[in-house]
C-alpha cells in the first residue's frame, strides 16, 4: 500500500500553546490555488476514521461526547459501516469536578483508514507526529467524499474542525472555555479547532487538530471562522 506523509505546524505562543489566528478566514479568488488531484489510492481495509459530513446543527453543543460519539454512530451505520465503535475525536476540560478527558485516549490505537481504504495513521504516534495522512485529499467524510475547503476554491468554507485539543491530543488546562463547555453551549465560549485540508488562508502549513479558536459556540459562530461544526471520527475497535 502506498503510504503518504506531509507535515503539520500549528501558530504557537511564547508560553508553548497555540494562538488564535484572527477570526475572519477569507480565501481571495485572486489567489486561489489549484485544486489538488482526485484521490486514487486505494484498497481493501475497511474504514476506520472519517470526517463527519454534517455537524450536530446546534453549534458547539453536541450533547457532550456521548451525543459526539452518537453522532459518529449514526453516519457510520448509514455509511455500511456500523459495526465498530466510533468515537469522536474531542478533548474536554477538567471543570465542575470533572477530570479532563484527551482525544488521543478516547480512538484506540490504531491503524486507521479512510472510507477508500487509505491509511491515516499507523498508531497514536503517527498520528500525531506530522505523519498522518490527514489532509484535504484524504480526510475524506463517511460517504468517501471530500469536505469543503476555502483554500482550494470550494464555498462555504467548512475546514474549520472541532477537537478542543492541544496538538499531541490533549486537553487543554482549566481556565479559558475552548471546548464550548465540554460541548453543551451553542452560545457561551468557543471551541479550538483544526484545519481538515492543513491550509492557513492560502498557506499550507495548517495542524489537522489545533490551529485556533472559534468566534463563539453559536452555528453562526462556528461558520464565522470557516466552520461548520464538524468534527473528525475514529474507530476505536
């Protein structure tokens, strides 16, 4: 099987986490880049990990993880793939008494493949060493098709994807909401997201889990910054 790497770099401030990125995202026509090609590698592997072709619809609230890990279900099963245990790739924050829960500890351990059999990572570590396959080509929703991306000339923008995770897949520390409380506000805080296509604007470069804050938990809000609530989904079996 044909394995492909790229790299990943997120905006890091001078105490080590990431830096929100202004909230307006605009992709002018003028420098549109040319669109990638068509994925056209493939094989046998079931998948294993997809990107969610629609979001919960009510912002950052998804109904916690357990409405996250639902909804994951739910598109899996209409996809034929239904009988794995999906989990969403979400962080929560230790708040009200509650411990903090990491999105790298909530997915299994791999290997994981996209709906047309691609590799997205070997293991934990390639998936969060600049070695997965998570990219715009091949992050690829349940169906097997891509999801819209402003920086390869698709409109809306939708590359703004939820984790509310620090780039090695941990929760971020107590103190600023960055998980739309632990994902039940469609209103208060915001959520810290990737880029599914690792495009900054028009730069590549972009993490495919921690890149920046969203403008609030609101729907408007999300799509504000180029998003559309969606999140990233692992099979955890």
């Amino acid at each position: 099987m044909t394995v492909l790497a790229v790299g990943a770099f997120a905006l890091v401030g001078c105490g080590g986490e990431p830096t929100p990125e202004p909230a307006a995202e605009t992709v002018a026509a003028a420098e549109e880049p040319a669109r990638a090609p068509a994925l056209d590698v493939t094989s046998d592997e079931p998948m294993t990990f997809f990107l969610t072709s629609v979001g919960v619809g009510d912002g950052g609230n998804l109904g916690g993880l357990e409405g996250a890990d639902n909804h994951c279900a739910s598109l899996a099963e209409a996809a034929g793939a239904g009988d794995r245990e999906w989990r969403a790739y979400l962080s929560t924050q230790e708040a009200d008494g509650q411990p903090a829960v990491n999105a790298r500890d909530r997915i299994g351990t791999g290997p994981w493949h996209n709906a047309r059999g691609l590799i997205i990572a070997a293991d934990l570590d390639a998936l969060h060493m600049d070695n997965s396959n998570i990219r715009y080509e091949y992050a690829l929703d349940e169906r097997g098709e891509t999801v819209n991306s402003g920086g390869m000339g698709d409109s809306p923008n939708m590359h703004d994807i939820l984790t509310g995770t620090r780039m090695d897949g941990t929760a971020f520390p107590p103190g600023d909401d960055f998980t739309c409380s632990n994902w039940t506000s469609n209103g208060e805080g915001s959520a810290w997201v990737g880029h599914h296509d690792r495009i900054t604007r028009t730069t590549p470069g972009g993490s495919w889990n921690s890149q920046h804050a969203s403008a609030g938990c609101g729907q408007p809000s999300l799509a504000q910054t180029g998003g559309a609530g969606l999140f990233y989904c692992f099979a955890a079996n």
